[in-house]
C-alpha cells in the first residue's frame, strides 16, 4: 500500500508547544475569572496595543463583529464604497447595519480599492468608505484619506489581513476612523478565534467597549444597542503566548516567500506581486496571478495541485459581487469592475505558513514549473 501523501494546506496555525500554554490555563482556573474585561484580556489589550504602536484597543471575539460594531460605533448609515476583492466578511457586515454596498473596483498592483476610481462612486448617500488591505499590502492611505475628507466621509479600514504591517516605518493600524483587525485561526496571528478594533482615542475606545458589551455601561445603565462581542480569558490567555512566538513565526514565513521569489520569477505566464520596499510585511499570503501565457488555466492548475494534495485557494473567487445577495447591485456588474472580473479568474494563493518546510514547498513548486 503507498503511504498516503501529506497535505498541503495554504496556511496552517503556528502552534506553541501546549506545556507553555498550561501555566495561563492554570491561573484562569484558580481566578474563575472567565470573561469581561478579565486579566488576561486587559493584558493583551496593552500587548498588543505597544507591538501595533497604536493608542487605542478593543478586542473582539471575532473579526466579522468587530466590523459590525465599527460601522455602529460610527453610525454609519447609507452607502459605503468598498471592495468586491474581499472575504465575505467586509460586505456581510454592511448589510448586517442595513448599509448598501458600492463596489469600486482594484488596482492590478495592490489587489486593493484603486483611488482613481473612488471620486466617481460617491453619492450624496455616501457616508464612509471600507478598504481591505488586501493580502496584508497597505491600501493607497493618503489617497484615500484625502478623498474622505474632501467629501466628509469615514474610514475604517478591514485589516484583518495586514496584523503588524508598516509603510515607510508607520503602522498601517494608525490610519483611518477605525482599523480592524481580525485574529483567526487562518490569520497570521490567531487566538483561536479573535479580532479587535483599534481607535484614535479614548471616547471612541469607550463607545466601542461599551456596544462590545450590549451597550452597559455601568450597573443601572444601558447606553446603546450593543452585542455580545466580547474576547473571553482562554482566548486572550493563548493571544499573550501567540505574541511571544511571533517573531519566529514570521521569519520562517518570510523565508517561504523568498524561496517562491526565487523558484518562480522566470515561470512564464505567471506573474508574482512585486514586493514594495517600503512596506514591511507580515508574509500572510503568497498570491500568483496564472496569465494566459502560462501552459494551463488558473483552475487547471488548481485542480493539478489538489489531485497532489496541494490545497492552494483561489482567493478572492468568486468576487464577493457576484454573489446572490450582491449581484443585484448596480455597482456589482462586472463591467464596472474589470480588474477585479479579471483577476478572480487568474489569481491563486499558494501555500505559505510557518511550518511548511523546505521539502513540502518543493513539492509545491514542482508542480507549478511542470
Ligand atoms: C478573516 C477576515 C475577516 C473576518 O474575520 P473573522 O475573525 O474570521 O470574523 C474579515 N475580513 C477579511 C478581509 C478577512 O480575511
């Protein structure tokens, strides 16, 4: 019988050994201190707060809710121009605030909302835009923001993809109305389950905190129609461990990307982002555009690889425009969003994490140089 071949997965968590994560355990039990605002959950706050350099934290039990209290928190209400180049997540949490979608199209370089086309989306309905750093590359900021000012509208940013991102020395966290973040288990940096929405100061942390937590503000008194969004002590406990093993994680993340540069720059008909010097990364994704010049199609290649066991994914396919409860959109035709109709159908996300070995990525590699 042949010994069945390991799977490739396109990410897959950087764990630390259990022992380390025992002691935390250990301590939530003699507290009984579950959730809501518990120790370890103020710590991590504080953590990672200083490793984003950023002022103002709220963790969330997930990304999706901290989007969805980010657009209350700013009572966002009308239309908000995004990106059809997205998780699901981004749009689902503007429907969620009865908001409609506008979809704007991207810029080929970045896989992000491309500001040329911004100005020409707006409507006197129009109350914020909602960019992605898509794959962790930084948003055009100051293009962006300059729009939104010109026209009075907020930002606030999904950066669920971009954990620990700098452009020219800055945190990418600082930018915008509101930054959120997202700490999945398929994210760079996980607690499981996690997110967390960072503010520009102290009143918009308060409000944020207190819809986090439906709406309480103190014992007697219910400010807003707030949820459950809370991040519970196992969660924040792990987050504080992940925070120590980040930097190793990282490295080994950064060394996969080399060696993808290295094997795969001279395969024709595939096209490989170019890497901006001035953005200091976090190697979260390792996205390849498959071109009509390479010997087979995207979904080919696909295919080739998941028969080898390679799960490469097809992000973003299908665009989030096309979906059912989008499509109907004005802004959803595909003719409206060229790019973005062009590169769901090119673009693969290959395998990239901190223990894909050597040996495993060759296996990768192989396949696509055939
Ligand atoms: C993962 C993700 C989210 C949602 O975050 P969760 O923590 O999984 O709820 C939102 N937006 C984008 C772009 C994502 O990739």
């Amino acid at each position: 019988m042949n010994t069945p071949i390991k799977p490739i997965y396109v990410t897959q968590p950087h764990l630390p050994p259990l022992e380390e994560f025992v002691p935390y355990l250990e301590q939530i039990w003699a507290n009984k201190w579950l959730t809501n605002a518990g120790p370890f959950h103020n710590e991590l706050e504080v953590a990672i707060a200083r490793h984003l350099d950023v002022p103002h934290l709220s963790l969330f039990t997930n990304g999706t809710i901290a989007l969805v209290v980010a657009l209350q928190a700013l009572r966002i209400s009308g239309e908000v121009i995004t990106t059809p180049f997205t998780f699901v997540a981004t749009t689902h949490s503007l429907l969620w605030n009865g908001i409609k979608p506008v979809f704007v199209d991207i810029d080929p370089a970045t896989f992000n909302l491309d500001p040329n086309k911004i100005e020409a989306a707006i409507t006197p309905q129009t109350t914020a835009i909602m960019p992605v750093h898509c794959y962790g590359n930084p948003c055009d900021m100051a293009r962006i923001e300059a729009i939104a000012d010109r026209y009075g509208l907020k930002v606030i940013y999904d950066a669920a993809h971009a954990f620990g991102v700098r452009y020219r020395g800055d945190s990418i966290a600082r930018h915008g109305d509101l930054t959120v973040l997202s700490f999945h288990a398929t994210k760079t940096y996980n607690t499981f389950e996690g997110g967390a929405i960072v503010s520009p100061d102290p009143k918009t942390k308060q409000r944020i905190d207190y819809l986090k937590n439906f709406g309480i503000a103190d014992e007697v008194t219910v400010v807003g129609p707030g949820i459950n969004g809370k991040m519970n002590e196992v969660q924040s406990a792990f987050g504080l461990l992940q925070l120590k093993h980040l930097p190793e994680g990282l490295a080994r993340r950064r060394e996969v990307d080399r060696r993808y540069r290295q094997a795969l720059w001279s395969v024709p008909g595939l096209e490989i982002p170019v890497a901006n010097p001035e953005v200091e990364g976090n190697y979260s994704y390792f996205p390849v555009r498959v071109g009509s010049g390479f010997r087979m199609s995207r979904d080919a290649l696909y295919e080739r690889m998941r028969s080898a066991g390679v799960f490469a994914r097809r992000y973003f396919y299908p665009l989030v425009s096309q979906m059912p409860m989008y499509r109907g959109l004005p802004s959803a035709a595909p003719e409206h969003l060229p790019m973005a109709s062009q590169i769901t159908q090119e673009v693969l996300c290959l395998p990239i994490h901190a223990e894909l070995g050597e040996a495993e990525q060759e296996r990768v590699i192989t396949i696509i140089k055939g």
